[in-house]
C-alpha cells in the first residue's frame, strides 16, 4: 500500500496486507488513549491525518475486507468516531460515519461495533441540535440492543443515557430526570459497572434537575461528580474540567453572579492549560465568565461592554468552527443580544 495516498494498491492487496493497515491505524488511535481533547496541535494533526487514512480505506468497496478486518475498521472507525464527539468536533464524527456506511451495511446493524458507530453517529447529530434525527436513531438503536443483550444488560447503558439526554435537549425534562435516576440507580447496583458512564449519568442528572429549578440539589450532585473524578482520573481530567463549567454554567442561568463566578474564574486557567485556548470547552468557560461578571456587577456598564468584547471574539470562532447554525454558536449569539440591549438602556 502506498505510504503517500494511505489507500493506494488496495484493489490488489491480499486480506492479510488490509487486515495489516487496518491494523496499523488502530493502534496508532488506540495510542491516543481514547481522548483527543487535551492533545497539543501537533498530535491532534496527526490523529486527523491517521483519520482521513481510515476514511480512505473505508472508501474501497466493502468486498475488499475479510471479516476480521471488516470488524476490526468498523470498531476503530467507531473508537475515532467518539473521540470527535467528545472533542466537539461533529463534523469529523459525522463525515467518518459517512465512510463507513457501507462496511455498516455488510457487517449488519447489530453487529457489536455498527452498534457503537450508530451510537456515535446519534451522538454527533445530538449535540448539533438535530434533536429529532438523534432520537429516533437512539430509539432504533437501543431496541437492538436490547434483543441482543437483554434489557437490564450494562452495554445498553450508554444508549440510554443519549437518549434521556435526547429527550432534555427537546423540553422532556421530567421524562429525563426519571429516565437517568432509573439508569443511574440500576449502574450503581451492577458490580462491573463503567464508573466513567456512571459519572456522565451524574452529571447529566445534575442538569436536568438544575434545569428543574432544584439548584442546590443540582449544585450538590456536581460537586459530587468533580469530587468522583479528580479521584478516579485526576483534578484536571478534561471531563473533572468540563463537570466544574457546567456547574458554574448552571449558576449563570439561575442568575447567580457570585456563585458562577466562584466556579468559572479559577477553571479559566485551568482550561487553557489542558485543553488549550481555542477549545470548545475553553470558548465556553470564557464566554459563561464574562456573563458571570456581568451578574455579579448589573449596573457596571463597562463590565457589559467588555462581556461583549469576549463574546464577539468567542463567536467570531465558533462561526468559523462549528458553524453558523451550531448551539454554541447560536448561544453566544443570543447572550450577546441580550447584553447589546442592556447597553442600549438610558
């Protein structure tokens, strides 16, 4: 296979030469250890590069691969596949599921690694705001894997936490604190359960009944979660990290200057330092910062016109980046309407 073009060569390669390259691509992702969003510039242009190789290679007709390797380039095309989404990086998710539709198609939709692809792909459009798309696809998907493993089985999990989060995105609040009491309770009484799902389910729940108005309950579980991570991974962890702005986010929608800004103005820092300034997740801390000072001073106008500055610039990036129609785009955009017509008051 040509080392240049990564797919050169494969119509007369023999299977054990794709089963090789195939090969050669997942370890080079499994080198990431799951998670590219603290990575420097270099190594995440590298994991890109590795990517579009795979894309490459999922281009070539399903025919070409054996069933190990058909196996094997669906279950790394779906590990790469949630590290975008965990990166906030949805269009690279959605364009890698694109690839592999075809291999899908020949391995079957129950096919244990399909089955993560599909669950990636639901993620992607979840997190784009495609709400409606995600959850019909997290419902098609989970009642696969219920027939496959069984209703109570611990790798439904992580489906059923989408889809609860589905059913938040879309107004459904009361139906998604159930529905992740329900799972949470049910992963805590499993002995082999993922400790790191169980803290997404915490979290979650942490919104949705912040969302639900009950903020010290909502304030309590996230210092649960931060609490549980820091120990179980590190303090700085991006997901320890991202549990802290979401707690400081929740106190800026309850109109809790002080409080948010408690919480956002030490992890600021921290944010730049592990996952780097033009993060997602760094563009998010600013941006709920700045709010959070404009709360914790509402009559210092300058303290508005400099959260305007900050908010211009994070949506100057976010167009650029996730894109016009993005929720984080459409976010900012809105605070910051809100912001421009309180420095028009006399």
């Amino acid at each position: 296979m040509s080392r240049r073009s990564g797919t050169a060569g494969w119509e007369t390669a023999g299977p054990s030469q794709v089963f090789g390259a195939v090969m050669a691509l997942r370890n080079v992702v499994e080198g990431f250890g799951g998670d590219i969003r603290a990575q420097p510039s270099r190594r995440r242009k590298e994991f890109d590069q590795v990517v579009a190789r795979l894309r490459g290679a999922l281009r070539h007709p399903p025919e070409a691969f054996d069933e190990a390797c058909a196996a094997l380039s669906a279950s790394t095309a779906a590990a790469a596949c949630q590290m975008y989404v965990d990166a906030r990086d949805e269009t690279a998710a959605l364009g890698l599921v694109e690839a592999a539709r075809p291999l899908m198609e020949r391995l079957g939709p129950r096919h244990h690694d399909v089955m993560n692809l599909r669950r990636a792909h639901a993620g992607a459009l979840l997190a784009q705001g495609r709400r409606e798309q995600a959850e019909t696809l997290l419902r098609a998907l989970l009642e696969d894997e219920t027939r496959t493993f069984g209703r109570d089985d611990p790798r439904t999990a992580p489906t059923e936490q989408l889809l609860h989060w589905a059913h938040l995105a879309m107004g459904r609040l009361e139906e998604a604190e159930s529905g992740l009491r329900t799972l949470r309770t049910r992963l805590t009484r499993h002995p082999h359960a993922d400790r790191a799902l169980l803290r997404h389910i915490e979290c979650k729940l942490s919104w949705t009944v912040g969302r639900r108005h009950r903020l010290r309950e909502s304030a309590d579980g996230y210092d649960h979660v931060i609490a549980s991570r820091a120990r179980e991974f590190r303090p700085d962890h991006p997901d320890a990290l991202d549990a802290r702005h979401s707690k400081g986010k929740m106190y800026v929608l309850h109109g809790d200057g002080p409080a948010a800004h408690a919480v956002l103005s030490p992890l600021l820092p921290d944010m730049r330092r592990v996952l780097g300034p033009r993060s997602p997740y760094t563009l998010e801390t600013r941006k709920y910062l700045a709010l959070a000072r404009t709360l914790t001073r509402p009559d210092d106008l300058r303290e508005h016109r400099r959260a305007r500055r900050v908010l211009r610039h994070v949506l100057r990036v976010q167009t650029r980046g996730p894109g016009h129609d993005h929720p984080d785009t459409r976010d900012t955009r809105e605070w910051l309407t809100a912001l421009s017509d309180i420095g028009k008051r006399p």
